[in-house]
C-alpha cells in the first residue's frame, strides 16, 4: 500500500506471483481479483492467469508473473517504451529476495543504468527465499547494495512501516522520474505464512514468526493512528468490519460467475494484425523513434535488414530502423 500510494495514475506497476495485495492497493476491484483466483470469466484475467497473472490494464497492473525475476526485463522494457514515447512515467518493479540472484536481476540493472530508464526496482526481503534464509543464499544480505555495482543506486526501508515505505519509494520515483535514472529499495519485511500451502515451516521458530507479528504493519498503523487522534477504536473496528465484508461479498461474486467458455480456449494466444494499431522500432544512427501505421510494414522492414545484414543494415527512415 505505500508503494502504490506514490505511484501516479499513469505510472507502471509490476509485480511477482505474491501479487494479490498488490493488484487490490493498485485499485483493481476485489470481485475481480477473487474471481481470477476461482478461474471465472469475471476475473481481471479472464480466469486464464489464476493466482499468480492477476493483470489489469486499465489500472496499468501489468501482473503478476510465476517465474522468479521474470519480469525484470519486461518491467525494463515499459520503462523503455515511456523513453521513446517522451512522457515521464515511471514503472515500479517488484521482486523478491531471492529474484537478486537470478541472471535476469543483473542483466537488467545493468540496461536500466546503461539506457538511463525511469524505473524503481522495489525488492519485498521477507527474509526466506521459499524455505533457505536469506544467509544462506545471498552472500550480501544488504540486498540495497547489490545493485551499486551496475551503477543502480539503493536505498533501505522498514517493509513492516507503510509510511517508511511510502517516503522511501516516493523518493526513488521522484529521482526516476526527473533525473531519469533507475533506482531500487529494499523494503525489509517478514511472511508469516509458508511458501505455499505444503510447506511445513520447519526451517524457522514459532518464536520467530511471533516476534515478527508483534510489528504488523496494519496493527502498528491503526495504533498510529490512534495515538495521533486520525481514527477512534471503534472506526478502526468498523472499517475491519468493512474490509471484511467485502471479502466476503467477493468471495459470493466468485462462486456465482461462470467460467470461460470452452470455445474460448485458443482466445487471446496469438496477436492479430488488426489488433496492432501501430508498431516502433529504433536505429541507433538516427535519433528519435520510427512508427509505422501498418501491421504489415513491420513485417517487410525486418525482410529488408535481414537481407541487407540486420542490425547493421541501411534503411529509410520512414520505414523504420533496426
């Protein structure tokens, strides 16, 4: 919820398999957000992404993604693309401990540096890469350093204080997306729960956990706001209350929809030409982006490189580069 609360409406938003949070602070309704997690038609996926594909265009919530540091790329990418369109967007890539020690972790850093992308890469530690802590699989447990080297600069914050988080990302969206340079944070933070739901949890204390209870983000905030007279005991209890009626309402909405339809299985696979409304592409020996009307140019001006020696050939500008 920090996170999110600094991001603007036209900023970027991605995510990892432990999304669900994410997709309802982002805005996206929690029908729709339980209906995915059922696989019903109604959900923000259409039913197709489940748990870990919750996706929601209209709110730029670009997912959700199953594989470990998948996404880092594809969150370079959007960065990018805000780059050639000119607009000062910026995209907030979430991961977990464990995605820094992906090869896509430093690949993508590194790009982000080199290219100058407005992104913030925003690392949830919540100390286990699914049951191996974090001393056993990262020989820098500051995961706020590992990025320096690529020339990414980090910053650390309390992942359990909202507010912390929230000052903190504020700040890295604001250099990225006036210094137009990427950033990360590492938002130290706990899961109470296992990886999934076989994971025994012998590899931790019971003590453990309740320690890191004792400092829950949604306690220790309604206490704030408590002590600073914002909220009484009784609102606070209402708006669980609240909270808590609509899960279930979400809960019912899931149940009644329908699932997608048989019929529908090969939707959705496969980019139609009159999907496409236009195409870019860029030539490093001219400057600015080249933007094509026609699905169909794309495919002629990548015939025509390849002929002519691709990445090095010569083209017209009008009909885009390489």
């Amino acid at each position: 919820m920090g996170a999110t609360q600094a991001l603007r409406d036209s900023d970027y938003l991605m995510s990892t398999y432990r999304e669900h949070g994410q997709a309802l602070a982002r805005g996206t309704p929690a029908r729709e957000v339980m209906a995915e997690l059922f696989g019903k038609a109604t959900g923000c996926s259409g039913g197709r992404g489940g748990s870990m594909h919750l996706f929601d265009l209209d709110r730029r919530f670009l997912g959700g993604y199953g594989i470990v540091g998948g996404s880092l790329p594809l969150s370079a990418g959007i960065a990018l693309s805000s780059s050639y369109k000119g607009t000062d967007d910026v995209t907030v890539s979430m991961l977990g401990d464990g995605a820094t020690n992906q090869g896509t972790f430093g690949e993508t850093m590194n790009l982000a540096a080199l290219w100058d992308l407005p992104v913030v890469f925003l690392v949830i530690n919540n100390q286990f890469g699914m049951g191996t802590a974090i001393e056993r699989h990262s020989a820098v447990t500051d995961l706020s350093q590992k990025s320096g080297g690529y020339g990414v600069p980090g910053s650390r914050c309390d992942g359990m204080d909202v507010l912390a988080v929230h000052a903190c990302v504020e700040r890295a969206i604001r250099a990225a997306r006036e210094d137009r340079r990427p950033q990360l944070v590492e938002a130290v933070t706990y899961r109470y729960r296992g990886h999934s739901m076989a994971d025994p949890e012998e590899y931790r204390s019971r003590e453990e956990v309740e320690e890191w209870r004792r400092h829950d983000p949604i306690e220790t905030f309604g206490d704030r706001l408590k002590e600073g007279g914002v909220l009484s005991a009784d609102e606070l209890e209402r708006l669980d209350a609240e909270a808590m009626a609509t899960i279930d309402d979400a809960v019912e909405f899931a149940d009644a929809s329908p699932f997608p339809e048989l019929d529908s299985l090969y939707d959705d696979i496969y980019v139609l030409s009159e999907q496409i409304g236009a195409w870019w592409s860029i030539d490093e020996r001219s400057p600015g982006t080249h933007r094509g009307e026609r699905e169909r140019e794309a495919g002629e001006v990548a015939s025509e490189l390849a002929e002519a020696g691709a990445a090095y050939a010569d083209t017209d500008e009008e009909k885009g580069g390489n």
